[in-house]
C-alpha cells in the first residue's frame, strides 16, 4: 500500500440520449504523473464546467479517456524552464486533480491584487471573452443602444450585461429561470429589467420588459428565446449568437424560430460565433475589465461547487441552470 | 363616346389565401389624368412585376385603390420644369398606363449607347441593386471565394451569378427550377455548376454541384434552400438573405432550417436586407455594370409580357418561376 498521492480523473463512459446522467461518467485514479523532461506537474486548484462540454458529450469527447476542461492549477514540480515551481497556470487539462502540463499549453496567471484567481476561469477567461466578443466583434454594440440577454444570470449572461452597461448600452434586459436570478439581475448586476422565462409567453414577458424593443440580442439559448428576441429586435438589429443551451439536451433538432424571415424585414444580422476563434481578444479584455474588478464596478458571480467528487454534479446542475454565474470546481487545496 | 384615351391601372380587390389568382385583381379605367401645376403626364413604356409585391398583396397594398410599382414612361406633357416632354422616367407608378408624376418621383433616365431603357427596371434596376447590395454589403464577397445563389435564372439570381464571377468569385453555382433554366446558366450566363432542384434531395443536389463547399449564399427562396445552403457553406460563410419567394404564397410560418445551430458552429452570418434601404448604391452600380453591358460581359435577361392586358399574368407566372431574368411588361406603345 501506498501513500503517495492519487490522481483522480474523470472519463466520460456512454453517450447521453437527452439528458445527461452522473452515470455516463467515471471517475478513475492512477498514480500521480511523474514530470519528464520538458514537462511541469500541477495540482489543479479550480476547474471549470461550461455549457459546451454538452455538445463535446455527444461526440467530440472520446469515450474512456480522461475529459479536457479550463482549470488553474499551482505548478508543483517542473522539469521545463518555462514553468517553476509555485507558479498559477490556467491550461486545459481539467477534470482531474493533477495535469502534466508542456510548453505553450499553459499561461503563468498574473497575480492582481483586487482580483481573485478564479475571474481567470469567469469573466477574465473563456466566458467573459465569450460576452465581451459578442458586444465588441459580433454585434459592435454602439453607445445608446439597448440589449437583451438570455440566460442572464449565468457566466455568459452575467458577463454580457455588465460589459453591455460599461460599453454605454441605453438599457440591459435579461432573461432567467427563477426570481431569486431576476432579483439578482436587477438588484446586484444593474439590469434595467429582467424576467423569469417560466411566467407566461416569453414574447409577451420580452414585451413587457423591453417595450421599445432592442437592438442587440446576445442569445445563450436558442430555440424560443431567439424567436421571442426576434420579434422585439429593433431595425438592423444584430444578434450575436453564443450558444443553445435549451437545445442540446434535445434529441431531435428544434423547431422555432417561426419568424425567421423577420431577419429580411428588418434588415437583422444573426451571427454565430466561436470563441476559440477570437482568443487574439483576451488581452483587450483584461485591460478593460481589470480596473472594473478592481474597484467594483464589475463583479464575477461564481457558484462554486467544493471537492472533486462533487464536478458531475456541479456540471449537470449547470445545465440545468442551478448555477449564478459561472459554475466552477474548487478542489481541497484551493 | 370620347376617343379620348383612357388610364388603365390595376386594384387588388380581395388578398389571396395561399397562392393568388387573377380574381384577386380588377383592371379599372378612367380619364387620362392632365397634369396640374407642378406635375408632368407619363405615358408608361415598361412596368416591372417583382417577388416582394406577393408579399404586398397580404397587407401593405390597400383593397381598391391603384397598385404601385417600377415602370419606365415617356412624359407626354409637363407643367413642372423638372420633367420635359419627351424625357424617359423611372418612377414608382406603375401598374397603370398613365401616370401623374411629381418633382423628386422620378428619375429622368440616361440614355447610354449600347444599354437597353429595360436595364434600368432589370440589372441595373432594383433587381441588380439586389445582387449587388447582397454580395458587396451584406455578405461582403472577396475574390477567390465561392458563391451559391437559389432561384438562379430569376432576376436577381441571374444578376448575382454574374456580378459574382466580376467580383473574382472562384466558382459560381445556381439552383433553378427547369433543365432549360440550369442549361441557360451554365452556357449562357457563366455559372461553373446548376441543378434543377425538383431532381432529388436539395442537399445532395448542392453537394454535387458544390463539393468543396462555398463561402457566400444569396439567398432568394428560403425554405429548403436556406436549410440545405447552412449544411454546404464552410466556416466564416455569410448568407445574404434577399427573399423567400418559396414562402410568399405559404398560409403556414415555414419551418425554419433544422440546422440553424450551424450557424454557431461554423461562425455565419445570416443577414437580411432591404434593397430600399441601399439606394445610395446605385451609382457605384451603374459605374460598374455599364461598360460590362456595353461590351456584353454581362447580359441583362429578361422575360417581357407584351401588352397591359397581360400583366396580372406576367405577376403570376413570376411567382410560378415561369420567367427567365427579369420579368417585366412591355406596353404597347414601347
């Protein structure tokens, strides 16, 4: 018997038929990697589950291999220049407790004092990018004009609205799941409006919190909510399309939007992106929410699940939406 | 009796459920008008019977009163320095033999060596505003990129393919609705590839036609068509939504494309536009389409309907796909 310590890595085992169970996973441990020449060791601190890995679940994610994910992890040994000892890396070996880690796979993290490490994985990572692409490179947001979001009170959500109010929007409306999140929108995020999707017609709700419609819609959804968005998108609108969280647990491909042919009415622009493509972006991002983080003026709401055991969990609660703003993992030694 | 010549013009007398028949129309004669001060008399020539007037008939035209539309007319007499007699027009009354026109209602017509009057309610009319607008504004075309573009042998579909080869487009290909229509625009009109889209499933036929797959969709039909163009376009396509001429007479909202979420996955953009809102192109058009008319790099079909008479007609059997090009009326006196 050893005493050494285990890595613990998660496989995913089956392919989901709708929505996904604890049991399409494993959790598997091995010994601890030993850092071979050109390689550094790191004991993941924080791990990020995102709606993505949804759609990696049905086909881009091998069955029986160990899952990828965004994690920032403190280097504890390192047989590379690149990497020391005690360094804070974010890299892309998350889902386990432990990663190797080679040159150019991971970015040594900037210590900021006001800024907590784990914004890296929130509003400074992929989802805060993910917003601030949207309103700057998708959409091009202009000053005085308004904005709805779906999703709102998650990572991407919760980002796009308070980039959206910093960027000059005239009015920030969300859409959320329960009032505790409208509450939250409107009460500690600053959104001029917001509503639970569960009450009543989503056009009529859409309605009521933008009567005079909007002109950019960042749509996390799909499905209904980008039907409703756009019936109240205004002329030339633009919708900058991040995600379709309400469709990827569908197990046939979705219906609406009915009135897609409003797009030629009123001259709107629906564009998809991926934020992969515009990773060039992330330095602007900090260097305009940074000093946001540091005083106050932006904050980086995280439902944070603690201990490795509990990453299913945290990741099949996000999908269904029982996280406020970005869903993360801290292991024991966060 | 007078001899006196009589105005004819056109009323839609009830609004078509589904496809319109000629019982949804009245021709109505009266007086020829006299121009009072200010106003000059026009002798229409051409009429043009274009897609978006199916979409009038369900509410924008008003039940009894005149129809409006292009048309290119003769002043006969004028009580306004703006218009001499005997000046070629275009302007928006048509549907009528004669018309009363109004400083800044109509355009008084260069006459160019080598350019057919009909141009100007064809490729160098809305019609080729259209294709032009599509692949420069909306879909932003650059050289080497390849284009598919549905209902290929109407107006803009035939104005598009060739404005798209002038532009350095790699390869051209069309859809179109008959064998003669897919031979006339691979050997008339320049396109590298068409299919007859009743031959077979929409996306196979695409696939053939355009296996590495293409850049840019203008699309005019929507439907199918846009469903099977989201499956061929590559990654960072655009598609410039013009029209849906495959759904103007549906009593239904269409199905939209099953694969939408594609549009997130390949990062496109799908952009629908107003040619009215861009008629400050039209110079640069005509700047660059007119040497190519002159020496014949470019042809400007059309499918003309002799005689007023025949105009409900020629509205029709534009929206059966019965035209070749443009389809346009020519009056008796042209």
């Amino acid at each position: 018997m050893s005493l050494a310590p285990r890595n613990t890595l998660v496989h995913q085992v089956r392919r989901p038929n709708g929505r996904p169970t604890p049991q399409d996973f494993a959790f598997v441990t091995e010994a601890v990697p030993t850092p071979g020449p050109g390689t550094a060791l790191v004991e993941n601190l924080l791990l990020s589950v995102d709606p993505y890995m949804r759609e990696c679940m049905d086909g881009d994610w091998e069955l029986g291999v160990p899952l990828e994910g965004r994690s920032i992890g403190r280097v504890t040994a390192s047989a590379t220049p690149e990497y020391r000892e005690g360094d804070l890396v974010l890299h892309r070996h998350g889902w386990r407790t432990h990663a190797l880690i080679a040159p150019g796979e991971a970015r040594v993290l900037p210590q900021v004092d006001g800024v907590d490490l784990s914004a890296f994985l929130g509003i400074l990572g992929g989802t805060g990018l993910s917003a601030y692409v949207a309103l700057t490179r998708v959409a091009r947001l202009r000053a005085g004009e308004s904005v709805f979001v779906s999703a709102a009170a998650g990572g991407v959500g919760s980002a796009t609205g308070q980039i959206a109010r910093l960027l000059g929007a005239a009015r920030v409306v969300g859409s959320a799941g329960s009032a505790a999140k409208v509450a939250y929108l409107t009460e500690e995020l600053g959104f001029d409006a917001a509503f639970d999707y569960h009450d009543g017609p989503l056009a009529e709700s859409l309605a009521r919190a933008a009567p005079d419609g909007f002109d950019v819609y960042v749509d996390n959804v799909g499905g209904d909510h980008l039907e409703a968005a756009i019936g109240g998108l205004r002329e030339y609108g633009r919708i900058a399309w991040c995600g379709a969280i309400s469709q990827y647990n569908a197990t046939e491909p979705p219906a609406a939007p009915r009135n897609l042919f409003d797009l030629v009415e009123k001259s709107i622009r629906l564009e998809g992106f991926l934020v992969r493509n515009h990773r060039a972006v992330q330095g602007e991002l900090e260097e305009f929410l940074i000093p946001h983080l540091i005083n106050g003026t932006v904050v980086d709401p995280q439902t944070v699940t603690d201990g490795f055991d509990g990453i299913v969990d945290a990741f099949l609660g996000m999908l269904d939406g029982r996280n406020l703003g970005k869903a993360t993992v801290r292991l024991g030694l966060a």
